[in-house]
C-alpha cells in the first residue's frame, strides 16, 4: 500500500478526533430499561400476626416490660420479612438488645423529666425547655436508626439530615404556623415530608423528592370541606329524629327519654365518620403525592394509587372491630392495612439498583428512637 499524503494524514487524525455522525454513540441520558415493575407485595396472614402478638403481650406483662423490646424486633422482622419487591423481602437488623438498651435510657430520663414537674417545678421548666431543643435531635437520630436498620437487596437504608433543619422544620415553623391561626399548617407539614424524605438515601444513592406546597393546601381545603359536610348531614339526620338542640324546652322534655341516650351515641357515630373520611382523605391524597414525586435516580421510581373511599372504609371497619373485640382484632387490622398499602404500591427498578454500594456507618444507638416513643414524637414515614 502507498504512503499516506500529507493531506490524507491530517484528514485522517481529524477524523478520529471528532468522528462522522454515523460513529457517534447513543446519548447517555436515555432511560435504561426496567428490571421491574409491578406491586408491592404483602404476604402477612391475621392468624400468624395474632400468635405473634398475643405471646409478645403475654410476656411483655410477665417479665414487665423487658421482653417489649423482642416483641418489637419480632413484630418489626415479621411486616418486613413478608413484605417484597421484585421477590426480594426486607430485612430489620436491629436486635433486642440494642432496643432494650435504648428503653431503659429513654424511660430514666422520662421518670427523671416527671419527676422534677412533680417536685420541682422551676427544674422542671428547664428541663421541658431543654427537651425542646432536644427534640431535633431525637427526630433525627430515630430516623437515622430505623433506616440503618433497613436492608432491602442486602443494601442499606441511611437518613442524613441535620439539628438546624430539624430545629426549623419541627421547631421553628410550628411554633410560627399558631400566629397565623395555623394557616401556614399545611406548607409546615410539607416542609416536615420533604426534610424526612430527601434526606433518605439507600446505599449511595440519595431519594430526589419534589413535593409541592399547593397539593397540600388543596387537600386541607377538601378535607375542611368533607367535615363540614359530615357534620351538616349528622346534624340533618338527628333533626329528623325531633331533636332540637337550641329549644330548651325540648332538652327538658327529652331528658327522659330514649332520644337523648341516642343523642351521644349519633354524635360520636359522626365524630368517628368524620376522622375516618377526613383521614383517609388526608393520607390517601399526600401518600399519592409523596410515592408519585420521589425516587432514587437510576435504581427506582414509585407510584401510590391508594383511594380515599376504600381507604376510610377500611378506617371505619378497622375502628369498629378493635373496640367490639376489645383489642383482640388488632392484629387483624395491621394486616389487611400492610395488604391495602402494599397493594396500591407500584414499584420500577432499573439496572442501577445492581450496581448500588452500601455505604459504612458508624454504629447507632436505639436510644433517640425509644425517647421518640416514650415522649409520643411518630418517627413513621408515610
């Protein structure tokens, strides 16, 4: 073959340079193919949560209270085991003793808090101050806990957020939102959802969460307009019964009668209507939201399809049996409401989700999440 010309020669090296478009590769931005998609599933029976259950009370009251801490991780490694995606379940890692540890912290500094209410009152003052700006960090060390205590594809779950932005959230607004006749509830709690969850990351890779402040005051509004519309349509029905409750006269003249021992069991009916419509309302509209606008890019994306109607039936039903069985239909209830949310929970992984590493963290205490229980602070994601 003959020798290249100089021209051909600086052709050639141009053309390896910048390559004709016939060579040029794909764009890297284009969405990989999915792995899965398809639901959530739930495979957690009443009947075996009920053993569980019952047992975890029986000797939580025998040895008082110490065996709380295994009844937790059982419970918790039962929702988790039976709960997959793409065939794979969770795992919780925590052990009883890391939980019995927490306890036992948490519940001293509870006794030490009422205590000093009781008996000294200025010290008391200091110490409820205190656990104000306690409580931010609490917040985040409960979550910090459950998370790392997560493990799903034999990767981790972390949460990595910090005091100032827990001071604020937690803190800072609520306080704000009373002098505005809690008006600003509603961008509060929004505040709340998106400070959880864009600090989640499993593994390496941190949740992109885009939620939006109007859904939220959208959702107030119908939920203000649903319990008012309760509450016209109960005051109806017990209009017909004859009862007016203005005319005083009337009140008297009822005082004996059957009518005014309906009277409490008619207003409670609508009270707990209403909180189950309202909430199911609530939940099912921001859940949507929350699933719909956050995902883990390049490994997965979520979507919740959960109906207010079904759900607050579900609500009301649930309600219902715990009080007539007297508590024993809990475990009942836990289950088919795991069922329900697993069910309208569908769930995309891309190739990404092989590739994820799980990142070191230092060992956690459970104390930050038991003091979150023992002062009622709810740590659940939604």
């Amino acid at each position: 073959m003959g020798k290249l010309t100089k021209k051909q020669h600086g052709y050639n090296l141009m053309e390896s340079i910048h390559p004709t478009p016939s060579e040029t590769t794909l764009p890297i931005n284009e969405p990989a193919e999915p792995i899965f998609s398809g639901k959530v599933q739930f495979s957690g029976k009443g009947g075996e949560f009920f053993g569980i259950w019952i047992v975890n009370i029986l000797l939580s009251v025998i040895t008082l209270g110490i065996y709380s801490a295994w009844a937790k991780v059982r419970t918790h490694r039962y929702f988790y085991g039976h709960t997959r995606i793409d065939g794979h379940s969770f795992d919780y890692l925590a052990t009883p003793i890391q939980i019995l540890k927490g306890r036992i912290l948490a519940v001293v500094v509870f006794f030490i808090y009422t205590f000093s209410i009781s008996f000294m009152p200025i010290l008391g003052l200091f110490i409820a101050l205190g656990f104000i700006f306690l409580m931010p960090w609490i917040i985040n060390q409960g979550l910090r806990f459950n998370l790392r205590m997560t493990r799903h594809r034999n990767v981790r779950f972390a949460f990595k957020g910090s005091y100032g932005e827990a001071f604020v959230n937690f803190i800072l607004l609520p306080i704000a939102s009373i002098f505005t006749l809690y008006l600003l509830m509603p961008y509060v709690i929004k505040r709340i959802d998106s400070y959880i969850h864009s600090n989640i990351s499993y593994g390496d890779k941190p949740l992109t969460v885009n939620l939006k402040g109007e859904t939220y005051y959208l959702t107030a509004l119908i939920c203000f307009v649903v319990s008012s519309i309760t509450m016209v349509v109960f005051m109806g029905i017990l209009g017909l019964f004859g009862l007016n409750l203005v005319d005083i006269e009337n009140q008297q003249n009822l005082e004996n009668s059957a009518a005014m021992v309906m009277l409490p069991i008619f207003m409670m009916i609508a009270y707990v209507l209403m909180i189950a419509i309202v909430s199911a309302v609530w939940h099912a509209a921001i859940r949507n939201h929350i699933f719909d606008n956050s995902h883990f890019e390049g490994v997965a994306t979520f979507k919740s399809e959960l109906k207010p109607i079904p759900f607050a039936v579900l609500l009301l039903t649930n309600m219902l049996a715990i009080v007539f069985s007297l508590g024993l239909a809990y475990p009942w209830t836990k289950v088919r409401t795991s069922k329900m949310l697993a069910d309208v929970t569908n769930v995309t992984i891309y190739p990404g989700a092989l590739n994820l590493i799980d990142t070191v963290q230092e060992q956690q205490s459970s104390f930050a999440e038991e003091a979150a229980n023992v002062f009622d602070i709810d740590l659940s994601l939604t």
